[in-house]
C-alpha cells in the first residue's frame, strides 16, 4: 500500500491540535511560535508582502459565447 500524504498531514495536524487540547487560540499560537522558530533558524524565507505578478505573464483564454436557452 502505498503512503497517502494527505492523510499523514491530517494525522499530524490532529495531533497537534489534540496535543493543545483542541482549543483554537491555542493551536494558533502553536504555529505562530512554530512559525517564529522557522524564521529565526534563517533556513527559511518569508515574505511579508503579496507576491504581485506583472499581468503581461498571466495567460489569457479566449472567451466563450454561450447561447442563451431561448
């Protein structure tokens, strides 16, 4: 059988959230400080701004005429 990584993220992530007790705020704070940890190792790059693509590169389809049902 193979390995199903959705179902291993699944598994880890509701161990997480079993581990803080399955209280929201702190799951949340759980990544947060997980998320901190990343930053500050400098193995990881964060950007904290959104990613703005020039729209020339975005590809364009050609549009569909539907024909109305009348």
């Amino acid at each position: 059988m193979e390995p199903d990584p959705l179902r291993e993220i699944r598994d880890i992530r509701r161990q997480i959230s079993e581990e803080c007790g399955n209280n929201p705020e702190r799951v949340f704070a759980y990544y947060l400080a997980h998320q901190q940890k990343m930053k500050d190792s400098g193995v990881y790059t964060f950007t904290t701004r959104p990613v703005v693509h020039d729209s020339s590169e975005l590809a364009t389809e050609p549009s569909v005429e539907r024909k109305s049902p009348n």
